[in-house]
C-alpha cells in the first residue's frame, strides 16, 4: 500500500480519491468560481516511509483493511487486528470466517461494528471498521429511558383520575399489560379478613381484559402474603408456581415464564401488591425491575387516595345520615308531611329540622325550628339540638316547660364550645281526640307562626310569639292551644319560604301572603302532598336562585283507626304569584 492510496481518502466522509499530476491554477478569495472544489485539490503524492505511515493508521478511529484486486488482505491496521482479528493479511477476506461484515452495522464478538467499503486505484478496495458499541448502548439507553419516562407520565396523568379504589385499581392492571407484563395482578390489603384482586392480560395485539375477584386473607399465595408485608421476594421461580396455583396466569400456564412481585406503598403499609409475568423470553433485568418500582410508586400513591377518599366519603355518609331531619314517628289520629331541601344540596344538610316522638299517654311531641348559619356547622348544632329533644321530651311532655329545658341544655353547650349560636322553634304536643281531632298545645320560640287551613277553605295564622333558644338564661315563651277538626291541617315551615327570593327581578320575596295564597284550596290535600305543594311553590319562585334551607312539616288530623283516603284531590290552580307581586307593588 502507498501513501496515494489512502492520503486523498478522509476516512470519515466517504469520497473517492481523484489522483493528478497536476495542480489546478490557483483561484482568488475574490475570484473563486460557484463550479469550482471548496478547497483544491492536494499536491502530487509524495511517499513516506512505511514505519511513518503505519503509526500514523494506528491512530485512526476506524480500522483499515485493505483488499487488492483478488480479494486478497494486504494490509490490516492495528486497530482493524483488534476488531476483527480473524482477519490476516495475504489471506481472502471471504476465508476469514465474518460472514456477518457487510455494509452497515453487524455484531461481532459482543460488540457493535460499523463497516463501510471504499474502492481504490487498480481495482482495489478498503474496509473501514469502527466499534460503535458505546455509541449505540448511549443512544439505545437514551430511547429506552424517554419511553421509561413517557410511560410513568403517562401513567401519573391517568391514575391522577380515579378516586373511586375498583376503578383506580382496574387502571392499574391496565397500564401495566404490555408495558411490563402480559400479565398483570393486583391485590389490595385485606378488609374485613378478604382480599380483592384485579387481573389485566392480553392475547396477542389484542387490547388487555380486566376482571376481578376476591380470595380470603388465609388463602393468598405466600409471595403475596409478604409483599403486603413490604418484603419482596426474589426467588422468582416459585412465583409462577404459586401465581398458577391460585388461577391467575391461565394465558401462561404450561409456558416457561418470568415473574415479579413488588408492593404498592401506602401511608403506614403496603396499599396492596403487584404481580407482574411474561415469558421467559423477555427475562427481567434490573432495569425492568426499577421501572416496575417506579410504577408501583406511583400506583400506591393513586390508590391510597382513593381509598383514603372512599374511608372520608363513608364517615360523611355515615355523619349526614345521622344529621338528616328524621320522618316523624307514626302516631295514631295523626297524618304527617314532610319536605326538606337545604341550601347546599350536594351536602344534604343544612340547619333546619323536624321530627317528632311519641309520648306514653297516646300522644305525640312534634317540632320543626331553625338553627343560626348554615351547612356542616348548622347541621352539627341542629344534631345536638335533636338529641337534647329526644333525650329531654321522657323528663316533660308540656311544651312551655320543655322548650326552657331545650333552651338550658343548649346554652350550656353552647358556652362550653365557645359557640354562639341560636335557633328558633316551634314545639307543641298534638292529643287525638274522640271524634278524630286533633288538640295542639303549642310553644314558640323565634320561629315563623304556623298556619291552620281549615274544612271551610280558610287559612288561619296561629298568634304564637316567643324568643330565640339559646341567647338568653329565662327567655319569654309564647303558648298556644289550637283545635283541629277531621281533616283539618296544621302547617309549620321555616323562614326558607317565606324568605326566597325570586319573582320577575329576582330579589322579591316569597313572602306569609303568598304562601296562603298558595295552600288555600288545598284543605282536602293529604298532608304529604300539602308539603310537597309549598316546597314546589317555592323553588318555582326561586327559580335557579340561591335559597335558605327549606323545612315544611304538615300534620292532619285524620279519625282514630281510619284509613287515609286513597282517591286523588284536585289541586287549585297555581296563581300566577310574580304577577300577583307586581300588582300588589
């Protein structure tokens, strides 16, 4: 080999070497022409000596194999001995025994090579071979670490939804299948000594089903059993065994497969467990291990949110239960109606209440009031206001003497708690009599007067006056006694009818007037549909507008041991109350 032969070659871009005698004429920086090379071409060859020009090969980044016109090696560089040392010089390259060389990228010996041919002078040719192994692995890890890193933000972004625990963990199996698995198994922690499992597998390109299950806590397999302890096992050998036992891996059954158990954390324990399994044919490394960890991180994390939200919304379920006003106690002569819509309807309570109990003599205690503010605090003093009644009503039944009891007990809570907070009320005691009326012995405390809508049509005011509960030591109670004949009714409703604000403008209130206006006629309605009538007028007058709480309890008077009567009423016609506002105005 001469210097000519690879002196005009650069062994990084691929151009063929143009020999000359002659040097081209020499262009100006001015003058050079659009046609002409960038650089000229180099001077004639000049030979070095071989000693020079072997150590100046062994520097190059690429080996350098040189075939004359036969095939035959005639020089190979020290760089190419390393890469290829079955190569020797004087023999053909084919008898060298690469059959994998070719243009292009080819693994040799555990290493990546580059290789590209450059024909020479006289039929000849040149094989640059460069070891790109580094160079791929960096480029191989960089894909694989941005698809690592798409796929948990992908996972972040999706199990940020769920807060129900059945539909988080369903997500959970499905991510994981074919990411990491084919198939995929979610355990949760034991809940009253059973266990739910979730299990994601996929067949082929088809997308992954998910179904679910429960075993009993004694029944889990024992690498489950110790991942919700937090351990993780690592004899995956007995994974698939006992993964197969318990019929979680129906599609890999038979088949030689790789499995992982790893723990999802929690707050103070593992949340549940993940097994994950495939064939063997894609074993899990380290690297897989570390992305199945980082999965079930952030699957824990998603998972004990929803079951933290689950554990929440059950105790709210369980408060607003207890704080919702109770339907009255059946009593005998008596009919009861109820409504009830607070003023926050997505919590379901609010600071109105009704209820009544029945007393030993055959008669009944009943009550509707008001409590200051409104939502979750007026809710918990209207509690305790409750349970005061339902406590005190065994110790007095007249209603002047229980309502300063009621009124004691709640100062007493009140100023223990710091609070200040008041209610009005409307207590009375309701006594059947013999020819099926009703007598009602009633106590005011604050509230709005109830209103009586006799046989005749008429709607009577009851003059019931008093003071707020719950402000002051002694406070001034008004008393009243009021007859009912058959079929007449009695109606108490809070201040969030009277008080709603609607009509044309919006800002006009509901008012005592037209609330009268709205029950007159209705002396025949049974007393459910007489409350459900108020509340619907008044949510018609509100329109979409904010409102109060809104509490109606109805009570008719009805024959001892009758039956209700069963045949539908007319109902008057609604007036139009915007318009009746504006003509009053």
């Amino acid at each position: 080999m001469t210097a000519s032969d690879v002196r005009d070659v650069d062994p990084g871009d691929g151009r063929l070497p143009t020999p000359s005698t002659t040097r081209s004429p020499a262009w100006s920086a001015g003058l050079l022409p659009r046609s002409a090379a960038a650089l000229p071409p180099l001077a004639a060859d000049r030979d070095l000596a071989a000693a020079d020009w072997f150590e100046v090969v062994e520097h190059f980044r690429e080996g350098l194999i040189v075939c004359d016109a036969d095939g035959v090696v005639r020089h190979v560089s020290p760089v190419a001995e390393r890469l290829l040392p079955e190569v020797r010089s004087g023999e053909t390259l084919d008898a060298a025994g690469v059959p994998e060389m070719a243009e292009g990228d080819f693994t040799h010996r555990g290493r990546r090579l580059s290789a590209r041919q450059v024909p020479l002078s006289g039929a000849r040719c040149c094989w640059y071979v460069e070891d790109v192994t580094d160079r791929v692995s960096g480029a191989d890890a960089l894909l694989a670490e941005r698809a690592r890193s798409t796929f948990l933000a992908v996972v972040g972004d999706k199990l940020g939804n769920p807060l129900h625990p059945d539909r988080a963990a369903a997500a959970v199996v499905r991510l994981a299948v074919p990411t990491l698995a084919e198939v995929a198994v979610l355990v949760l922690a034991p809940r009253g000594g059973r266990a739910r499992w979730w299990r994601a597998s996929r067949t082929d390109d088809e997308a992954p089903t998910v179904d679910s299950g429960t075993l009993a806590g004694g029944d889990l397999p024992a690498a489950i059993a110790d991942g919700l302890t937090g351990v993780e096992p690592h004899a995956v050998d007995w994974l698939v065994e006992q993964a197969v036992d318990a019929g979680w891996l129906p599609a890999l059954a038979g088949t030689e497969s790789a499995a992982r158990v790893v723990p999802l954390p929690g707050r103070d324990a593992p949340v549940g467990v993940l097994l994950v399994a495939r064939r063997a044919t894609r074993w899990y490394d380290e690297a897989d291990v570390d992305l199945i960890r980082a999965f079930a991180a952030r699957a824990g994390a998603a998972l004990t949110t929803a079951l933290l939200y689950r554990d929440q919304a059950e105790v709210a379920d369980t408060l607003q239960a207890s704080l919702l006003p109770v339907e009255p106690a059946e009593a005998a002569g008596v009919q009861w109606g109820t409504a009830y819509r607070p003023a926050q309807a997505g919590l379901r309570i609010g600071g109105d209440f009704y209820g009544s109990h029945r007393l030993a003599d055959g008669g009944s205690v009943f009550f509707l009031g008001d409590v200051s503010g409104k939502g979750v605090e007026a809710a918990v003093f209207t509690g305790q206001l409750r349970q005061c009644l339902q406590a005190l009503h065994r110790l007095e039944s007249h209603p002047g003497r229980l309502l300063r009891l009621l009124n004691d007990a709640l100062l007493e809570t009140t100023q223990a708690h710091g609070q200040g907070r008041f209610a009005t009320i409307v207590l009375g005691v309701a006594r059947p009599q013999r020819d099926g009326g009703l007598t009602l012995t009633m106590a005011g405390g604050g509230h709005l007067p109830p209103l009586v809508l006799r046989t005749s049509g008429e709607v009577e005011s009851v003059p019931l006056r008093g003071m707020l509960i719950g402000v002051v030591p002694d406070p001034r109670v008004g008393e009243v006694t009021v007859r009912l004949a058959p079929g007449e009714t009695c109606l108490l409703y809070s201040d969030g009818v009277t008080e709603a604000r609607g009509g044309r403008r919006g800002d006009e209130q509901f008012g005592t007037e037209r609330l009268v206006a709205a029950v007159t006629g209705c002396q025949r309605m049974p007393a459910p549909a007489l409350a459900e009538r108020v509340e619907q007028v008044t949510c018609d007058w509100l329109g979409h507008g904010d409102h109060d709480d809104i509490a109606v309890l109805a009570l008719r008077a009805t024959a001892l041991g009758g039956r209700g009567s069963r045949h539908l009423h007319s109902v008057p016609e609604l007036i139009d109350i915007a318009q009746q506002g504006e003509t009053d105005a």
